[in-house]
C-alpha cells in the first residue's frame, strides 16, 4: 500500500513539474514580430489624375497602432480634403476618399494584416493600393526598416 501512494506521489509531482515548466516557459520572439516605429511607403510616381496613394503607420508594442491613408497631388493637397471630388465620387458611388481613407486605415489596425482588411465598395482600386503599400510597410515593419518604401502602382 504505501509503495502505491509513493509511487502516486511521484507520478503526480513528476507530471505537476512538466506542467508548471511548460507554464514558465518564455516565447521565442517570433522573426514575424512588428518592430516599433513609424513606416511610411508611397506609390512611386502620381496616377494620371494627378495623385499619388501613401500609407503612414506606427507600430507600438508590436502592434500596428495608428495607420493614415490618403493621396497627395503635386500641390502637396490631400484627396480626402478635396470637396469637390468627394462630392462627386459619393454622388457615383456613395463613397469618397474622405469615407474611405479612413474606414481602411482603422481595418489594418483593427484587423493588424492588410490582406484580411475589406475591399470598400467603390473604392476598389484604392483598396488595392492601400493593401499593396501597407503589405510594404508590414514588411518594413518586421525588419526594422524606417526608409520610405516606393512603390510601383499600376
């Protein structure tokens, strides 16, 4: 009887100690981790409208913690603050770059991977530019690399 409770005992400490140092154990980081800083990649030549697409993002803790999206002319003007082509592209698409800029930029942070980030209806190509350039800077992200990124739109 008391070699089955000593054995009881040892399995039970034995199994106890496996569990408790599997708890303790500390995670590698992973070589996919988000370094902290702020990231920037822009397409590398304007549209033939004019623009050209850029995302900024700041990754804090390893998270992506703030994203902007917007374009830019060569006035240094931002689409999103252009009246007049918001106007029109909500009365075409119930959508603009004031609507859209933003519903993107707040899913990649929601979200933390551009390829899960929803396409916005009517906003179609922008939402491919935005994912394109911010799979840019999750990239730059991993690596540490605070350059502004060019990137070729088409």
């Amino acid at each position: 009887m008391n070699k089955k409770l000593v054995s009881s005992l040892i399995i039970t400490a034995v199994v106890s100690t496996g569990l408790l140092a599997g708890c303790g154990a500390k995670k590698e980081a992973s070589t996919d981790a988000l370094k902290d800083g702020k990231y920037k990649a822009e397409a590398s030549d304007f549209d033939d409208k004019g623009w050209k697409p850029f995302v900024e993002m700041e990754v804090n803790g390893g998270k992506i913690a703030t994203v902007k999206f917007d374009y830019t002319n060569k006035d240094g003007k931002f689409k999103s603050e252009d009246a007049e082509y918001n106007k029109n592209m909500e009365a075409k698409v119930k959508t603009g770059p004031a609507k859209y800029t933003k519903q993107l930029s707040e899913d990649l942070v929601a979200k933390q991977d551009p390829a899960k980030v929803d396409t916005v209806t009517g906003a179609t190509h922008s939402t491919d530019n935005f994912k394109k350039l911010s799979t840019q800077l999750v990239d730059n992200a991993k690596k540490g690399d605070t350059a502004v990124s060019k990137v070729t739109i088409k």
